[in-house]
C-alpha cells in the first residue's frame, strides 16, 4: 500500500468537451518535439532522481525553474499539475477538457491546454511545446513523492530520443535515433515493443503459477511505482491467486482504488526469469472503461529499476541488462501505514490510512498521526523513499515509533514488521 497508491493517481483519461475520440487523438502529433539545443551533438546526459520508485527530473519552462517532472511513459501527454504555476508563467488558457478516472467516472476536475511553452531540459529543449494543465491540483503528487513535482513529462519525450535510464547511476542519456547504435554483449536483451495512443506495449510470458503460463500484453510504465499490475476482467483465464491480501491500492481521482496484492511464480523479460513478483489485482469495477488499448496489465518501476533501461520508440524495442538489483526480492509495505509528506520542504510526515490488522493497527496507529521519531532517528532527517525501504526492510524487525496525536499528545509504539504476502 505505501508505494502503490501513486500509480492509481496517474491512470485517468482526459475528455475533450464536444471532441470526438479519434479528434482529440490528434492532440498528441507524430511530430518529435523535443530537439538537442546543440544541433551538432548527438546525445547528452540528464540528470535523474529516484523517489518512491519513480523518475524525477528537472526541467525549465520557459526559462523559468527548475521545476520537477515525473517521467511517465504510461502517460501520452504531459502534464503541468498546478494551475498556479502555469498561471504565474502566464500560459496560455486553451481548450477544456474533463477528467475521468479511474472506473469512467467524472471527477469534475478540469484541465485546459496550454501552447508555446518553451520546455528546457538539461541539453535539450521543446521550443513550442502544448501541455494540458490541471486546473486544481488534486493528485497532490508532491505530498506522496516527498519532493515538489510540478508535472509528469509524457511520451512526447520518448517520441524524440531513444532513451536510455540508468537507476544505479542516477542519469539518462538521450540519444539521436539517427545515429544510436544498440550496445553489444551477452547480457543485453531485446523485447519488442508497440505503440499505441501515445504508449508503449509489450508481451511477456508470466507463470501465474505451477501450471499455467500465460504470454500477457503489458504497458511499460516508469510512472507506476509497483511492479506488476494485472486486470483479471481483461482474460478469463487470469483469476485472482489463491494467497492474496486486500489492500487499497491507491487513491483515484474518484476515490479509492481497491484490489488485492499477491504474487506471480515468475515474469520473463527476454532472458530474464524474474521470481516471485509481487502484484497488483485491482478491482474490475474500479479500473473498467479507463482502457482504451486492449491489455492485460502493466509494469512499473519497482520491476524496471532493476535493469538499465534503453526505451527506443524509433526502432520499436526495449533493450534491458541486469544491474545489481536483479535478485533483490519483491517487498511490500510490512507496516500497514500510508504516509503523506506535508510541510514546505516535505519532511513532515502524516498518517494517511492504516490497514486493518495490521502492525501498525495492532499497536494502535491511527489517521491523521504525524510521524515524530523512528527507531529514535527524527523522521523530519529522513525523505520519504528511506521511510519507505525501512517499513518494508525485514520480515520481524522491530520498529520503534514516536507519533503525535491531532490534538498534540505525544505515544510511543513498538511493533514488528511482518510480511504478509
């Protein structure tokens, strides 16, 4: 549940008012946007983040900045997530669009799209570029990173470089699709890949158990922090394991997402085998009419970190070599609470949720606690990816937590993590 909640925020679909499906397709043009600044170069380096198993990066729009961006290829526009800075940049007011989330409901959140926002990122830069803008910013994006994210940078990007992320090395290089020569030796790994609407699919052979291996059509999504994600209404065949635990999975646009976390015997990635990957099973009620590609699931970054990465639209592949988190296992939150980053640096910590009967339940946490201490170290020293690995670092390990109730009362809680699935 800790880290989940952030790919539900993302999976929304934006309705043009009065627009037609195939019309407001043509918002997003097979035109590569983004250009080198320097036009005799041939690829640079831009430097990354991981937080909470996404991808930031800084950006500059319009000369003005730095200001940060998610980087989403499960998203086929991007998007400026405050309307307070797009209007302090005095962007433009476009045409309006709805958005509906997660299960097809009308959020009765709007967004506008903006034209000529010259984007700058590291050597590279969209001169005449159109995001949409939310109008109000309800994903509350920075809150569950822990850093400020101002937006989340698309496909456009993708579209325009092949582009190769590093997580262990904390920088991507983007590539001249041109010029870009695939690396050579045994450990790299070529999956082809489709696009489709603005992303990019692939099929993988997963063991959902002893006996039965199904090859799965998947988005290649950096912008989900879990793993895997399967929707059992897309296969009759795809049935829910028979070890799995509720959880909300995240929280839409609409409400909570709901589901079941529980776990595959293997995914193949070319010639890797990956085991035990922890999954995703969201409710078919809260996830249906927001696909607009047939597919039967996706994978996120707490699988993709474990690879160097080389996301080549232009040749329509994905090449893959292991790094040294290969073998690490597939964890979830041991704790049982949801926490929300509040504060103008993010480093006050709020109990958003706690899961029933769970650790955290059983020693009597509880919503709307602010996280003081843990393990006797402030949590205000520590950013909201180290909370994360330590409530999900070791089956049995103790945690000792100072929290302050709303009304400023301060209790001490001990418990043990305890992994449930």
């Amino acid at each position: 549940m800790f880290l989940s909640r952030l790919v539900w925020l993302l999976f929304f679909l934006l309705l043009g008012e009065g627009m037609q499906p195939a019309a407001r397709a043509q918002a997003v043009t097979a035109e590569a946007p983004f250009r080198f600044r320097n036009a005799r170069r041939h690829q640079v380096h831009v430097p990354v983040r991981l937080q909470r198993n996404l991808v930031v990066v800084s950006c500059l729009l319009n000369g003005y900045g730095p200001f940060n961006f998610l980087l989403d290829t499960g998203v086929s526009t991007t998007l400026i997530t405050s309307s307070a800075l797009a209007d302090s940049l005095h962007l433009r007011h476009g045409e309006r669009f709805r958005v509906v989330g997660a299960g097809g409901a009308d959020s009765g959140l709007l967004a506008y799209q903006t034209d000529s926002v010259r984007l700058t990122l590291g050597g590279v830069e969209a001169p005449r570029f159109s995001p949409l803008v939310l109008e109000t910013d309800a994903l509350n994006l920075s809150g569950y990173v822990g850093v400020p994210i101002h937006g989340i940078l698309g496909s456009e990007l993708f579209r325009s470089f092949v582009v190769a992320l590093r997580p262990e090395e904390s920088f991507m290089v983007l590539h001249d699709p041109a010029t870009f020569r695939a690396p050579q030796g045994r450990q790299w790994s070529s999956l082809p890949i489709s696009l489709e609407k603005g992303k990019a699919y692939f099929e993988a052979p997963v063991e959902l158990n002893d006996s039965l291996t199904l090859t799965l059509k998947l988005v290649l999504d950096t912008g989900a922090s879990h793993a895997l994600s399967l929707e059992t209404d897309s296969d009759p065949r795809l049935a829910l394991p028979a070890r799995r635990l509720p959880a909300e999975l995240g929280q839409g646009l609409t409400g909570t997402v709901r589901g079941y976390l529980g776990r595959v015997a293997a995914l193949h990635l070319g010639r890797y085998r990956l085991h035990s990957v922890l999954t995703s099973y969201p409710d078919a009620s809260d996830v249906h009419g927001r696909v607009d590609v047939p597919r039967n699931g996706n994978v996120g970054y707490e699988l993709l970190k474990r690879f160097s990465l080389i996301i080549d639209y232009a040749h329509q592949r994905l090449l893959l070599r292991p790094n040294l988190r290969l073998l690490d296992p597939f964890e979830h939150d041991m704790c049982g609470i949801d926490l929300l980053a509040t504060g103008p640096d993010y480093h006050r910590y709020l109990v958003l949720s706690v899961a029933p009967d769970s650790p955290a339940y059983r020693a009597g946490v509880e919503r709307d606690e602010e996280l003081i201490t843990i393990n006797f170290l402030p949590a205000s020293a520590l950013s909201l990816s180290q909370l994360s690995r330590m409530l999900r670092s070791e089956d049995g390990r103790l945690l000792y937590l100072v929290l302050r109730r709303p009304n400023g009362d301060l209790h001490t809680v001990s418990m043990h993590l305890k992994r449930q699935i």
